[in-house]
C-alpha cells in the first residue's frame, strides 16, 4: 500500500493566484473532486496529471507537494 501525498503546496498556488479549485480542474482537465482529493492527501494521482498540474502552473512538481 502506497502512501499517500498531501498537494498542499498545490492548495497554496491557487489560493495565491485567486484560482478556484473547478478553474484548475478545467484547466488541466480533471474534476474538481480530484483537486480537493489530492490537497488533502486522499488520492495519489497519475505522474500525467501531476506533470499537467505543474506545467500549466508553470511550478516543478515538488512546488506542488511542498509549502
């Protein structure tokens, strides 16, 4: 069994860019049930999505992990 990671760094960016979960999730192309699963750790999500996230943020990775 995997551990799972909290996306609160992820949390962190859209707050300060004033971006909605359900605009991050259309951006990307996920739903927004996805985004608040993977902030608090629920979900682990595909390394595609991660990848997408933190490109279309224009962040690395571990910007999304870490706060």
């Amino acid at each position: 069994m995997s551990e799972k990671i909290k996306f609160v760094g992820m949390r962190r960016i859209r707050n300060e860019r004033k971006m909605s979960a359900e605009k991050l999730a259309e951006l990307v192309g996920c739903s927004a049930q996805m985004i608040y699963l993977m902030e608090r750790g629920e979900v682990n999500p595909s390394m595609e999505l991660t990848n997408k996230i933190a490109t279309d943020l224009g962040v690395k990775i571990d910007d999304l992990i870490n706060y």
